[in-house]
C-alpha cells in the first residue's frame, strides 16, 4: 500500500501510517480547573518549563509553538484564559509516545485530573505534515474542529488510528525506567 494511505487493521478502525518525508503534528487542548495563576495550578505551572524541556531534549522532538507572538493569537482563538494547549511536532509516532509515556510527562498525564476539567470531546488531533514544516495554531484547531466534526481521517486522528501497537491503550502506560 503507497506510503501515507489509510489501512483498516480492526472493523471500523483506519490508521494513518507515517507517509515518507513527513513527521507528526500535534495538537492538545485542556481546560484549566482554576485560573493558571492560582494555587490550584501552582504545581502545575511550577513544572511547565521542565517538562517542556523534556520534551526538547527527547530524541525525535521537532519543533513545539513557543514564539510569545503566536502564543498570544493561539489565546485570542481560544478565548478562554484557563484553556491551555501545546503545538509540537515529532519526527515518528513512537518518539512522542514515548516522550508522553517514558519520562516526567507521564506523572504530570496521571495527575491531570487535579489541574483539569475532564475533557467532554476530543481534545487531541493529529496528522502528518511535511519534514521541515511547522502548524500554526488556526491550522492546528481547525484539524481538531474537523477530527470533532467528522471523526479520524488523514486530515486529523487520534492516537488510536496510529499503526503498530501502542501499550498505553492495550496493557495500560509503559512503565517509568527507573
């Protein structure tokens, strides 16, 4: 099958293998339980920069939105002070995965329930772009809007349309190295 072509692996679930030349973007949204500037998201925030380090020093990270003028128009999209996101792109599905799963990042997944509201839609989208290009946030919420409206296609998916097996979904998160 041509590199990039949906395949169907279960009844009623495409992936989206990882075309030639291109890496994966990604988008994720959650909303904040109080404003980030109180108590309740101290730890939270306290943490930010290191796990967002963590994430640039893993193997296979990319790029991630960090440019204060692109920050402010993603905040006037979302217009909502206690909705916070995070734009990055990765090289395979795997080093993203395993930067979710295998480091500090994954403590801070197990505890969002203390520093987020429950997500009542998709918050997550990804896709396929070509290496040596960066989303910009409209692009990104307008791929979310479409995986919400439509469901996963190429223009936007989930985890779970994701070829190969991927141990946070069927044996629970791969454990931390000690």
């Amino acid at each position: 099958m041509p590199d990039g072509q949906p395949q169907t692996t279960q009844p009623h679930r495409q992936t989206f293998p990882q075309p030639a030349g291109h890496h994966l973007a990604q988008v994720n949204l959650a909303r904040a339980v109080d404003d980030l500037d109180q108590p309740a998201m101290a730890e939270f925030m306290a943490a930010l920069n290191k796990v967002n380090g963590i994430a640039e020093r893993s193997p296979g990270f990319v790029w991630r939105q960090d440019d204060p003028v692109a920050d402010a128009r993603a905040k006037d999209i979302l217009a909502d002070p206690r909705e916070t996101y995070t734009l990055s792109v990765w090289e395979t599905a795997d080093a993203l995965e395993f930067f979710a799963w295998n480091t500090v990042h994954r403590r801070f997944m197990n505890n969002r329930h203390k520093w987020f509201v429950a997500p009542e839609r998709a918050f997550l989208a990804l896709w396929w772009i070509p290496a040596g290009t960066t989303p910009d946030f409209a692009e990104a919420m307008e791929r979310l809007e479409h995986l919400r409206a439509n469901g996963p296609s190429e223009h936007a998916f989930g985890w779970k349309n994701l070829a190969g097996t991927r141990a946070w979904r069927s044996e629970g998160a791969p454990p931390i190295p000690a």
